[in-house]
C-alpha cells in the first residue's frame, strides 16, 4: 500500500509539473501571413525541458483508427529542438510551405515530445518518462466549407448508437464542436462541449471522408424512433 502511494503521488508531481503547449488547434492558410502559427511551449517545472518538435500527415480511416506518417516537407518549424530553461517559455514557429494551392483542407498533426525525464535524478536508474503532445494543424483553402450527412443510425445496445457520417465538403470537421440534438416524440436531448466528447467515439471527419462512430445516448432514446441533427 506504501508503495503504492508513493507511485501515485510520483504520477501526480509528473502531471502538475508537465510542461504545457499552446495552442493545441490552429488553422492555416495554404499561403500568405495566416499560412503560419507560433507553439508557445511553457516548462513550469525546477528542471530544464529538451523538446523535439515534429510534423506528420494525418489520415483517418473509416472506422475512426488515425494513422500518421512523418512528413519533413510541408513545414518550416524553428526550433526544431530546444532546452526550455526552469519556469520559461520558448516560442517555436511553425509554417506551412507545402502546395500554395489546394483542393480540400489538410491535416497534420504537429506533435511536441519531451527528450527524456528522469523521475529518480539519476543517469543510472533508468528509471525515465517522456511526454509528448499532438496538436492538430489544419490546412484550409479560402472558402472551404464542410458538408455532413448523416447516411444512417441504428441502435449498438441499449445506450448507444452506431452513426454513418459522410463529409461531402472540401473541409474538415470537428464532430465533438459541434451541437448533436436528438428527438424522439415528446423528448429532446442536445449533446455539446464536454458531456458530447465524451459521448463520442470519433472526433474529426476529414474532406471528402466516411465514419463509422459510435455515441452514448441515454436508453430512452431509441435510433428507429428518433431524429437525429448536428449543428454547426
């Protein structure tokens, strides 16, 4: 049980002390002043911080599994790597320079990994943990406009529904942004914010894209007998 407490507080210093970035969403123009965006990544820890930051492509697949692949073209990101100072910050610039003109948004994730930490204050321990952040970047062509049909819903089990979705449009959406109102006869449900995230299975439907995502929906409500509307 000792041991055990002494664990969990462990974890609990890690998380209090791990360092923060900002923002963790941003859109980009393909080109000009809005095709670029500044990381403010803050180490509150009494330790120096060695970040890498990285870009990578990200794609989606129909039954909401994400894939990434490093990709060392699309941006200019200076730093790369850095040593945060104790209780400082450090700006890193992150700037699009793939295709100037492009069809459909596109989405990266832009992630921020700790080098190493080592919770025993000793090279020879061991003993070490690292923390990384994924931020999604999105590139959007001027206009880009998301088009979401809801292609069909059925009842999972008794508190959750299965929904096919189908973005029509040439950008991308934020299903947990957005406003889920279900009704059913003399009943009404809207799912937003924190309780619709956590409801759902998928976040983000990329252009021209399926899913196949699953949400929680109290038992009175039933998908043969209930409608089903997202607002943007």
């Amino acid at each position: 049980m000792h041991i055990l407490l002494i664990f969990i507080f462990c974890l609990f210093s890690f998380s209090v002390n791990a360092f923060q970035v900002r923002p963790m969403v941003a859109d980009l123009s393909a080109q000009g002043s809005q095709s670029q965006q500044t990381l403010r990544i803050i180490n509150p820890s009494d330790k120096p911080l060695t970040i890498d930051v990285s870009a990578f492509n990200m794609s989606i697949s129909d039954t909401g599994v994400e894939s990434l692949e490093i990709n060392e073209e699309d941006f200019l990101i200076i730093p790369m790597t850095t040593i945060i100072p104790p209780g400082s910050s450090q700006s890193v610039i992150v700037r699009y320079i793939g295709e100037p003109i492009i069809e459909h948004s596109k989405s990266y994730r832009i992630t921020v990994e700790q080098v190493s930490v080592d919770l025993n204050n000793s090279a020879q321990s061991g003993v070490g943990m690292s923390l990384s952040f994924r931020t999604l970047f999105n590139v959007v062509p001027d206009n880009a406009k998301a088009n979401l049909i809801i292609k069909e819903k059925k009842q999972l089990a008794e508190n959750q529904w299965g929904v096919s979705l189908e973005n029509q449009g040439n950008k991308y959406v934020r299903l947990s942004k957005a406003q889920w109102n279900i009704k059913s006869k003399d009943k009404v449900l809207t799912l937003e914010g924190m309780d619709l995230s956590r409801a759902l299975s998928g976040k983000i439907l990329l252009p021209n894209s399926k899913s196949n995502i699953s949400i929680s929906i109290p038992k009175e409500f039933q998908a043969a007998d209930s409608e089903l509307e997202v607002i943007f």
